[in-house]
C-alpha cells in the first residue's frame, strides 16, 4: 500500500489559502512577506520531491501549478513524476503538455484504489479542498506541516469542520527555525 502525504504550508490558526502569492486572497504571499527566509526550515521541500513517487493535486492546484512549475528548476522532479489531479470536471483536453504523464481521478475511491497499488509515496501539494475530503475519508498517512508564525483570520483551511472521532498523529519528526517557523511531521495512528 502506498503511503499519502499531505504537504503544506500552514498558518499558526490553519489557514493554507495563497501562501506563494496566488491572486484573490486577502493575504496572498503570506509566506514571504513578513517572515525572514531561513534556508533550512525548507530542507523538507527538496527531500519530499526525492522520496515521491508520484504527485496527487486537485482541480484548482492542478490549473495553478501546471502553467508554472514545468518550467521551474527547483522543482524538476516533479515534472517527471506521474500525477494524479482529482476532478470531477476537468477533461483530458485540458492537460498541459510537457508536465509528465497526468491521470484524471474521479472521486475519492480512485485515490484509495491508487493507494493499493504498488510503488512509492503519493506527495499532495495546495489543495485545500482535496485535503479536508482525503483527511475526512481516513486516506491520509502523513502530514508535513511548516506552520507560519501568523494568525491570517479568513482563508481556507487544512482541516474540514466536519463532526467527526478523533484522528490521532504520531509526532515523528519537528524543528523550530530562527525565524519562527516549526516542521511538523505527524503520522496517522489507525
């Protein structure tokens, strides 16, 4: 069974919207713009794109990131690496080209049917959406968290408000940087 991480950047009070800049959010850039750039507290970006075998995105993150980073030299890896986009809505026809293979998935089954096939872990970056319905659905196995020291109010979220049992994580790896950024890697007991 392949492993699903979770990967993103987060505020202290859960907010994920924007963090590199993208328009219509309030506090779009909210990553760079009043936080010191600590090399280090980003050693987990580089090592996340050599440990993936595969990269898993939604809709809305998919036609963000796929215009920009075929052509971004830090994250070649990437580009390469089979990708999974989930969507009920989006055709065939609207794959970019020179981006690696790229799969349409369809619903959550086709994600815990990818998870039982063979091959190494499954990275999934922005998609606020998709997160909340994966971590709802128990397909999630491992969160790497940088929580942001800010408090950004409005914005979407990492976690849905579902009423739902309690998920333990299990705590396997933390950092706390100069500029006040923590690594978080959790877990998820089952």
């Amino acid at each position: 069974m392949r492993t699903l991480i979770s990967t993103a950047f987060v505020s202290l009070d859960g907010v994920v919207e924007a963090p590199g800049g993208e328009p219509g959010y309030r506090n779009s850039g909210w990553t760079f713009k009043d936080i010191d750039f600590v090399p280090e507290a980003y050693e987990i970006k580089g090592r996340e794109q050599g440990e993936a075998a595969a990269m898993l995105l939604g809709r809305v993150s998919y036609e963000a990131f796929s215009p920009v980073w075929p052509g971004m030299e830090e994250f070649a890896q990437y580009k390469v690496m089979p990708k999974y986009v989930v969507s009920t809505t989006l055709a065939e026809g609207d794959l970019v080209s020179g981006w690696g293979e790229t799969t349409i998935l369809r619903s959550l089954d086709d994600v815990a049917a990818l998870k039982e096939t063979e091959g190494g872990p499954i990275i999934v970056h922005g998609s606020a959406s998709l997160n909340q319905s994966l971590s709802d659905a128990g397909l999630i196995d491992r969160y790497h968290l940088l929580v942001f020291p800010l408090l950004l109010g409005a914005g979407k979220r990492l976690f849905s408000t579902t009423d739902k049992d309690t998920q333990k994580l299990k705590l396997v790896e933390h950092e706390t940087y100069s500029n006040g950024l923590q690594k978080n890697v959790f877990d998820v007991v089952r």
